[in-house]
C-alpha cells in the first residue's frame, strides 16, 4: 500500500501537492510548523494510488512517497 510522507519542518505551506492530488487525499493541518507554516498532511491514506504527483509539484522537495511490494511509475508518451 503506497503512503506520502511529508516532513512538516520542510513544507512552506504552498498547498501545491493539495490542489494536484488526483485523489484528493491531501490537506493543510491546522498545526503550524516549526517555521510558522501551516503543513501539508495526508487525512485517507486507504486512497492514495501512490502516483507521486504530490512529490514532483512539492518545491522544496517535503514528500516522499512510500510504496511497500507495488512500484507506480510515470512514462513519457
């Protein structure tokens, strides 16, 4: 099962992987970081299809996704 990890200390809070997510699986915590930033958080992880689309838009490269058995991989057409 494919999961995201973000490290709250790096995200700046640009809601980029919020608004890319196809499954619509990420939110803004009501937290504030270290830095004073509202982070990224994932609230259904049971949806995540592990596409990495969260990680590529990330700037300040804050997420990792995790696949445990199943490897998703982006093709060039």
């Amino acid at each position: 099962m494919p999961g995201v990890v973000i490290d709250k200390n790096h995200c700046k809070g640009c809601e980029l992987c919020v608004k890319s997510c196809p499954q619509h699986i990420l939110r803004m915590s009501k937290q504030i970081s270290v830095k004073g930033y509202f982070y990224a958080e994932m609230f259904d992880s049971s949806r995540c299809i592990g596409c990495k689309i969260c990680a590529i838009t990330c700037p300040d490269a804050a997420i990792e996704v995790v696949t445990n058995g199943t490897l998703y991989s982006l093709f060039e057409y």
